[in-house]
C-alpha cells in the first residue's frame, strides 16, 4: 500500500506530506529528523495505519517541500510549519512520532500546545545534551552569532555533492548507518535522491540546513519541556551517540516520561531494531 501524497502551505512554501489510513482515524503526526524525509517513515506508518490516520510531512527545506528562499532556517519556523500542518488539517488532539531534530521541535510544538498533543514518541530527539547547551549559554551572544554567520559563508561556497550513480549514493547511505538491511538501505535512498540534468544524483535538502540559526539558544527550553503534560516514551539507541537524558539529568524537565534504550541500535533505532521499536510504540499507544 502506498500513501497518498498531498500538500500545504505556510509562509508561502510548498510543503509536502504523506498520509497513509482512515482520514477519520486518530491522528497520529510522524516527523522525519535532520536530511531525512517523510518517506523514512514507511514501514512504522504500514504497521499503524489500519487503527491510525498518519500524517508524515517533509520538513521545509527537505524532500520534495519547498526550500527557504533566502537560505534561511530557524526552529521555530519549522515548529510554525508543524502548527500550520495541524490547523490545515482540522486537528483537536494529535499523537507525536518523532526522530532527532523532528523530536527537538515536536517537543518545542508540544511546550507551546501542550492541550492539543496526547501523546508523544521521542527517538533521540533531544539533540543536545546538558553540557552543550550550558555551554553554548555560556559563550557570549555576539560570538554565537558570528559563529553562526560564518557557518553561512561556509555553506555558501560548498559545491552540492553529486553522486555518478544511484549505486555510488546507495554506498554512502549504508556507511552511515551500517545496521540497514538492503530493502531499508535501497528504498531511503530512493526517496532522498533527485537525479539532476546530467544524469547524476543529489540529495534531496538544502545544503544551508547545515547552517540553521541558533535561535534555540535564545528559548528557555527547560520551561518549555515542563509545560508538556501528556506521556511521553523516549527512546534511544544503546549504540547511538546521544547521551542518556536519564544521565545528564534532562529527563527531570518532563512532567510525564518514561525511556527505553533498545540494544544492538544506534541512532536509527526504528530501522536497525523495527521489531523491538514498534512493540514498544504499540504497547505505549494502548495504554
């Protein structure tokens, strides 16, 4: 079964989403992390969407959604565009499934409408951890903001990497994540490539993602993550390079959580364990 391929607008882009099940089911939102697409979500939308109605958008900037005219990326735009995609879509009450930078701003959507989100599953999604963000505060704001613009600069100049073959960008998908199998491998990779005029392959985001305005820095974020009142499951890699919210401490800034680290995974935890993922996912949405 394919989804159905859909779009709307917010601040004059393009944006593009999935929907897969009954458009009168629950709904449940499913948001792709950074460089990814909504198409990552396939096998986990399959397996809910006979009881569910999922909605899996590109992130602006990402798959076939518009990119920022001006280059231009913050937070808080994309948690608008989350708020836009809600009331384009009539939604009272919402379930979250997000992974890395989508989970980051799921979590700030849910701080700012903590009475419109049920319930939320979070992999990996608190990007940074305790001591980077204190640290980051800790830098003085015109030096961030330098740092920040030369980040610009740097992606400015940066020449769009072309792969000669579909094969040549398949290599490089499956070094960065060496627990796809050839099926996962091979279909993400599909969907995050676009073949250019001269035959070659590019991945399918704007490369000034890669120099997204620190605006987070200038959000308490702690008091944002304590207005959220709903459960939520967050869940780790035990191979994966994000730190351990319980470790650091984070996990006190949530009312109602619960975590899991699922072994032999690392970042893609949804990929590299789907049987073990989606019976925590489905145990969690029952209760």
């Amino acid at each position: 079964m394919n989804p159905i391929s859909q779009n709307y607008y917010s601040q004059r882009l393009r944006l593009h989403y999935v929907e897969w099940g009954d458009a009168k089911a629950e709904p449940i939102l499913m948001i792709h992390g950074g460089l990814d697409h909504c198409r990552n979500w396939d096998w986990v939308a399959q397996a809910l969407s006979s009881n569910y109605n999922i909605i899996a958008p590109d992130l602006r900037g990402h798959g076939d959604s518009d990119w920022s005219a001006s280059g231009s990326y913050r937070q808080l735009d994309f948690v608008h565009d989350l708020t836009q995609l809600v009331h384009v879509k009539g939604y009272k009450k919402i379930t979250i499934i997000a992974h890395s930078f989508g989970g980051f701003i799921s979590l700030m959507y849910a701080g700012i409408n903590p009475e419109i989100v049920d319930k939320m599953i979070i992999i990996e999604g608190l990007i940074k951890s305790k001591e980077e963000i204190e640290n980051s505060l800790s830098i003085p704001v015109h030096q961030r903001l330098t740092e920040w613009m030369d980040s610009v600069y740097n992606v400015s100049s940066r020449q769009v990497k072309r792969y000669p073959s579909f094969a040549e960008a398949l290599a490089r998908m499956r070094s960065e994540n060496g627990h796809l199998d050839d099926e996962r491998a091979i279909h993400l990779t599909r969907h995050a490539l676009k073949q250019n005029e001269d035959s070659t392959y590019s991945w399918k985001y704007d490369n000034y993602i890669h120099a997204l305005y620190p605006d987070h820095e200038y959000i308490d974020l702690y008091s944002l993550w304590q207005r959220i009142s709903c459960p939520i499951l967050m869940l780790r890699g035990e191979d994966s390079f994000a730190v351990d919210p319980e470790v650091d401490g984070r996990i006190k800034h949530f009312q109602n959580v619960s975590t899991v680290n699922i072994p032999q995974a690392g970042h893609w935890l949804h990929h590299d364990q789907f049987d073990r993922f989606m019976t925590e996912v489905e145990g969690f949405l029952a209760k």
